[in-house]
C-alpha cells in the first residue's frame, strides 16, 4: 500500500482525506431529501478545501487529484440538478 502511494506521489492522508469527503458530500446530497441547506454546506465546504489542496500543497499529483475530484462533484451537482428540475 505504501509503495502505490509512494509512487503515485498522493500521500494516503491527501487521498483518505479528499475521497471521505467526496463520499460525505455524495451521501448528503443522494441520501438526504428536501435538505438543500445541509447539501449546500458541505458542498462548499469540500470545494474550500480541494482549492486549498490546489493551492497550498506540495507536488502536481495532489493538485491534479483535487482538482479532478473538484471537477466530478461541481460536474455531477449540475447534472442531478438539472435533472431534477425537469422532472418537477
């Protein structure tokens, strides 16, 4: 395990860190019905911190990572939205 992360230059805290919070800001917005507010919250708060990760930490791995994970939940958001209100 060691090795894969040594090698993808992501160190295992970056990469539990980031993908927890992708799956807490998935959770809440798949899981929880009719709670915008609790969706919004942590979904401002896992953007803050993939910016943080792009702009504060060492090596272009870890940037890259955050930045794709960023990419997916503000890509996923906007679909599922947009679906929704076409159903509505």
């Amino acid at each position: 395990m060691d090795t894969f992360f040594s090698l993808t230059g992501i160190r295992l805290s970056d990469f539990i860190h980031l993908t927890m919070l992708f799956y807490i800001t998935m959770l809440a917005f798949f899981g929880v019905k009719n709670k915008k507010k609790l969706n919004y919250f942590l979904l401002v708060i896992f953007i803050l911190q993939c910016l943080l990760y792009i702009l504060l930490r060492d090596g272009l791995n870890v940037k890259v990572f955050a930045a794709l994970m960023l990419f997916s939940v503000v890509t996923l958001e906007m679909m599922v939205n947009r679906k929704r209100k076409l159903q509505a």
